[in-house]
C-alpha cells in the first residue's frame, strides 16, 4: 500500500508528501507528546484527491440507518466521493447499495427518495426494478447488438448492517466490517440498538473539512467552552473519559454531571453506571455517533470539496414516536449543539488556512486522546515512514 501511495505521490505537489510525514510522526509519538496537524492536512486539496481515490473507497463508509427505509421499495439517493448511489430496500427487507448510473449512456436513474418497484432513468427511459437493480425494459432496444438485459443491470456494491446502521465498501476489498467491531459491539451491548426507533434524519452540508466534523465529535475539551448553555451542564470536559479503540474505532464516555437528573427511557439491561454517560464514538473514517441511554444520534459524513463536508444526520431511539415530547426536546437540543460546533467547524476551517498557524499540543487522553486515534488511523492508511 505504502509504495503504491508512494508512487501516486510523485505527479501530486509535494506537499501531499508532507502531509503524510507529518502523519507518520504523530503517529510515533507517544500520547503525552502529541501535537495537532498542520493546517495543510485540512486545506490542501491535493490530500482530499488522496482520501477520496484511497481511503474512501477501500473502507467501510455510512451511508445512514436502515429505518430510513422501513419498507419494500423505498429507496433513497446518495453519493459518495462521486460515486452516485441507489440504496432500496428489497421485497424480503433486505438493503442493497446500486450504482445509480444507467447503463445506456450514464446519466443517473434517480434522484431524491421515495417508494418503487422500478425507477426509470429519465433521459432514455431505461427502466430498472428497485428489488435487484435488473433492467426491466427500453424502449426500441430490443434485437440491438449487445442488448441483454441479463447482462444490463445495475452493478451492487458490497455492504454490511452494523447495529441497523449501513456501510458500504465502494471496491470490494475490505475485510469484513463485524470483525472489526467486535470492541464496540461489547461497548454497546446493552444499549440494544438494533431495538432502537428510526425517529428522524436530515441532509446538510457545512463549510468545513470532513476531518474537522469528525475529530470535534470525538473529543471533550471543546464541551465547556463551545457549548457552556447546552451541553456543560450535563457532560461538562472535566468528566470526560477516553476509552480503548483499536485500528476501526474509537471513543471516550461523557460523563454526566451528578446534579443532572437520568436521561430515560431507557432499556432496563443498562446498568446503573450506563446510565450515568453517554458514548461517544467513531467508526474510521467518517462514522460518529452519541449512545445515551435513551437515544442515539448519527452523522455520516462524506466530503464533497476540501472546505466542505455533506452529513447525513438522524436520531434513534427508544421512544417509537417521532413527535412525543421526549423526543421533541431531545431533536431540539441536538439542533442546538451542532449549531454551534458548525459556527466554530466554519471559522476553524478559516483559521487553518493561516500562514501564521502552527499546530499546538494536543490537551490529556480524556479530552484529545481520540484526536491522536484518528492521526494514527490516518498514518497507518495514508502516512509514510517517519523520518
């Protein structure tokens, strides 16, 4: 991997390979000494070129939860790294991840979401069934040289479920994703998330990078200060505290303040402890998620440019009615918090591209350890030799 990086290395800038030094040595460095990335690892959009032709593809990547499509032949329309993806669900409740790309001449089958047996492209009429993506019809194609319909359908890309939630593997030559989630599956056990409601999601794009998004939710120091009305009162940055990951994941628990009430309802296989923090976690590269007691709340997140970032973000959990109450108030507090991680994310991204930055030392394990985690994943996917 690292020679052939090496190699597409050399008709790229050299400050890719800068970058990917700089990567290397946070990764060999021990905790304690750890400083942040330079800002280039952020703004340059020779490393996008990188993370989107070498890291994306040969992942596993969250495309959403699968109670976004509860039903036979919804389907919803995504795109990852300009793959353009169809995602339905089939008449057994199975998901499958298609190529959203006709197979006449490559316009795309469908746009949005919605409900169908078949989706016919709109520039020809190529008609294919949402159940197994097979052409089902063209209109005058019949007796063409090299017109099978057999042979005409629209290429699947290999995903998995973890947790109700889907991933896909865009070249086909990831190990398997369970296996890898072994750790988090004990950290989450009792949570039950597959039992948890699908209870709202919604498409957004912020002005930063995806790494900015992804490393703010996964670290604690922020918490008081970025958040002093909303989230400090119930898991201020003191109570924070950093769990083993391992090369798939990562995470640390938010403890909640002991003035602050249970967050319920909540499943009863959680013990006393359980119900006292919140999980906070990442499954590499762009996965992160919040299990508290009573919710859960997802961000998928996908680059779209060096300086933006679309995310596909929902909540779940153990209430089965999006408008109780309970409910309600929890949405309302998710809006209110990523409100203001999007205001800070913004004005980050701005500030890395200064000339005058020099990255500082990362805070304590329990409150940038998970930073550190994310450098090492990175190093070891797209990092050089130190030296």
């Amino acid at each position: 991997m690292d020679s052939r990086i090496d190699a597409l290395d050399s008709g790229r800038s050299g400050i890719v390979a800068r970058i990917r030094g700089e990567l290397a040595r946070r990764a060999a460095a021990p905790s304690g000494q750890a400083t942040a990335m330079i800002g280039d690892y952020y703004t340059a959009p020779e490393f996008l070129e990188l993370e989107r032709t070498e890291l994306f593809p040969r992942d596993w990547v969250c495309l959403g939860h699968e109670g976004e499509l509860p039903g036979p032949g919804d389907y919803l329309t995504t795109e990852l790294c300009g793959e353009p993806l169809l995602v339905a669900r089939s008449a057994a409740g199975g998901l499958k991840v298609f190529s959203n790309v006709c197979r006449h001449r490559g316009n795309l089958v469908a746009e949005g979401s919605g409900t169908a047996k078949f989706l016919s492209c709109g520039y020809h009429g190529w008609t294919y069934a949402t159940e197994d993506g097979a052409l089902v019809g063209a209109p005058l194609m019949k007796g063409r040289p090299g017109y099978d319909p057999a042979c005409l359908g629209l290429p699947t890309f290999r995903s998995e479920l973890w947790n109700g939630f889907l991933f896909v593997n865009l070249d086909g030559r990831a190990e398997p994703l369970a296996p890898r989630l072994a750790g988090m599956d004990a950290l989450v056990a009792n949570y039950r998330m597959t039992e948890r409601h699908h209870l709202f999601s919604r498409e957004e794009r912020w002005a930063t990078n995806w790494k900015c998004l992804a490393e703010n939710f996964l670290e604690g120091y922020h918490l008081s200060v970025t958040h002093r009305t909303t989230l400090h009162p119930i898991t201020p940055t003191r109570l924070c505290e950093k769990i083993p990951g391992s090369e798939a994941f990562t995470g640390y628990k938010s403890h909640y303040d002991p003035a602050w009430p249970e967050r319920g309802p909540f499943p009863p296989s959680l013990s006393e402890a359980e119900r006292r923090y919140s999980l906070l976690l990442c499954v590499f590269p762009s996965f992160v998620l919040s299990v508290a007691p009573h919710f859960t709340l997802y961000l998928c997140l996908r680059p779209t440019a060096v300086g933006e970032v679309a995310l596909r973000w929902g909540l779940v959990g153990v209430p089965d009615d999006p408008e109780a109450p309970v409910v309600r108030d929890y949405l309302a507090l998710c809006e209110a918090f990523n409100a203001e991680d999007r205001a800070k994310l913004e004005t980050l991204y701005r500030g890395l591209g200064s000339r005058t930055y020099r990255p500082g030392p990362l805070a304590a394990d329990d409150y940038e350890g998970t930073v550190l985690d994310c450098y090492r994943y990175m190093a070891a996917r797209l990092g050089r030799a130190a030296g």
